[in-house]
C-alpha cells in the first residue's frame, strides 16, 4: 500500500501501478512564516488518526518512508502502532519530514556517506539512491520517431521536477528561437501546465509560436513517464532542476548536464548542495537561480559545448564531464522486480537492493 497525497503526482502512478492507494490529510511542514502554518498544525493531528485508522486496518510489517511532508502523519501513527519503521533520505542535507521522521525510525537508509551526521545515535547503512532499470535501456529510434525528429540536430531535454519550474520555463521561451537554431528540444512544462497558463510574459507567447512555425522542432509535455527512458536515450543536453532522484538518473546516463538548482529562498538549499556535488564527480554546468536569464543559459550551453571539445552536440561518444567513466551492471531479482541501486562514491557504481532486502526481513522478524 502507498500513502500519499490525494493531489499528488504519486497517486496517478500508484494506481496505473495497480498498488492500493490511500490519501492522508497533512499540513505543509515550511521552514519560513506563513500564517498558512497555524492552520496547517490542525492537519496534522487528523492524519494521524487517519493513517491509524489506514494502518489497522492494512497490517503493515513495515513502513518504508522517503520523507515528504504526508510521510509525517504516518511515520507517527506507525510508531504509536508499534510498527517497523524505514527511512531513506536522498538528499546530503536532511528534510525536515524526515528530521521529524528519524526520532520514530529502526533504520535509517542515506544515499550519501556525508549524511551520517545529521542522524545521531541511529542504526544508518548508505545504499545510495534507487534507479530504474528501464531508465537505462530507451529507444533513441521510438523517440524520434514519436517527436518526429531527425538526427540532424543534436536534442535537449528541458525538464523541471514532476511539477515543473515556472523560471526555467519562463527563460526557456525567452530564448527559444535562438534554443532552436542549435537543438531539437523536449520540454517538460509541467502538471497542469500549458503553454499560456506557464507564460508570465505574453509576449513570450507569441515569441514560441513564432519559433514554432520558424523551426518546427519544439515538443512539450506537462509530464512523462512511460516515454521518459526513450526521451533520454534520444537526448544529448540535459537542463533540469536537482532533485536527488533526478541526479542519480542523469549519473547512470552520462548525459551532459545543466543544472539550475531551487534557490535557498525557496528551499532549504538542499537542490544547490545536490548540484556542487554532482558537478565536483560527473562534470557539468551549475546556472544558480539568481543568475537565471535568457544570456547566461545561452552562455553555459555554449560552455558546455566547449567541454566537448568545441564540437556541436551530436549522436557519438563523448567524454562525460572530462573524465570516462565505466559502468558494471549486474541484475538481481527483488519481490519478482528487477532493480538497480546507483550508489555515488566519487565513481559509479550500481549495487542492488540485497542490502535494502536483508534489512526488511531483519525488521520483521
């Protein structure tokens, strides 16, 4: 069973997943004022006695908890309950879901080895952070011929996180004739999004439509999924946001990356501590969010082309950040499911969850 939130991005994959779905009412755990925290403390309380209620009556062995701000109300009701409790934590720095989770947890799981001293006196394995299999195996040939692309121009991926990134958007239109004059480009605008809705300045509007009809190869999407390992197999430049999991995708890819971190005036700083250290290991490009404009994203393309040597981006193998790197893969069968867990330890490494299994069976028995 997935608990979640009934507004969520989750619960739409959850259910196509045919996994039982339940939804909790919480408040959002912000770490600035807001008078939306004094209503939100109401929440809480009734989640907890929602997810008591969900918990009885599924039996749980264990609770497995990735953090987030709906994992609160179950993680207490769970330790009330006397269940098996899981933390994984992907980020360096740790959330405050999780923070608040920790002091009920059995185990805590990192996905980096510098985490370990925000958890104190806690029983912590690093396993790093899970990676889909089907990830690694797209089809550049089905993603082109769904985008209806060619091969004559090198691709670029525009992604912002599930919901997607209005200022990333925003500069991505700003600029997108002279964007596709260099690239074919997939832009992932967001849930709910669509070209006027996502548009602060209207004139950008028009500027979009205008490069649409001028080049003709511009496809956005307000998600993807079942597409998504095609789409990467396809791309040759990646811009994006830095959540944890995305990163840890982007590693096993060797893509060239361009990453445009939330800023500590939206977030607690962790998406910039995520991007330092991607770079400092697999190479790239950080754009901070302050500097965001339709110029410097320009200029950092044209940097990064620069790090492959001055050529253009194309379909053949590159150096990935400077440096090559190898890549063992092994398979290993999980509940009938195969997965892969990329770990990040200054080089790649792919272990699987026989670690994360043993720790499961070792909490229930």
């Amino acid at each position: 069973m997935y608990i979640g939130s009934k507004d969520g991005l989750e619960k739409k994959i959850i259910e196509k997943l045919k996994i039982p779905f339940k939804s909790v009412l919480t408040g959002k755990l912000r770490r600035y004022f807001s008078w939306q925290n004094f209503l939100d403390l109401f929440k809480i309380p009734i989640g907890i006695l929602q997810s008591i209620f969900i918990l009885k009556k599924f039996n749980p062995d264990v609770i497995f908890s990735k953090g987030g701000y709906v994992s609160v109300p179950v993680v207490i009701a769970g330790f009330f309950l006397r269940k098996r409790i899981v933390l994984h934590e992907s980020d360096i720095s740790i959330g405050l879901a999780n923070k608040i989770c920790s002091f009920f947890a059995d185990e805590i799981l990192l996905a980096n080895e510098i985490s370990k001293k925000y958890f104190k006196n806690k029983k912590i394995t690093v396993v790093g952070i899970p990676v889909r299999k089907s990830i690694l195996s797209g089809s550049k040939e089905k993603a082109r011929k769904l985008l209806g692309f060619d091969d004559k121009k090198p691709v670029l991926l525009v992604m912002g996180g599930s919901l997607g990134a209005q200022a990333i958007n925003e500069v991505i239109f700003e600029v997108l004739e002279e964007i596709l004059k260099r690239f074919q480009v997939i832009h992932i605008i967001g849930k709910r999004k669509n070209l006027e809705s996502n548009v602060v300045n209207v004139s950008n509007v028009a500027s979009v439509r205008h490069a649409y009809k001028l080049y003709g190869n511009y496809r956005s999407f307000e998600y993807v999924d079942e597409n998504l390992a095609d789409f990467y197999a396809l791309t040759d430049l990646i811009i994006s946001r830095a959540g944890a999991n995305a990163l840890a995708e982007f590693a096993c890819l060797q893509k060239k990356v361009l990453l445009i971190p939330l800023s500590k005036f939206a977030s607690r700083g962790d998406q910039i501590e995520n991007a330092e250290d991607f770079i400092k290991k697999y190479g790239g490009q950080i754009l901070y969010q302050e500097n965001l404009n339709g110029k410097n994203l320009l200029s950092k393309i044209d940097d990064l082309k620069k790090k492959n040597g001055g050529r253009e981006f194309g379909r053949r193998e590159y150096e990935f950040g400077e440096r090559e790197y190898e890549f063992e893969e092994r398979e290993y069968e999980f509940e009938e499911r195969e997965y892969e867990f990329a770990r990040s330890r200054g080089d790649e490494e792919i272990i699987h969850l026989k670690a994360v299994k043993e720790i499961l069976k070792s909490l229930i028995s």
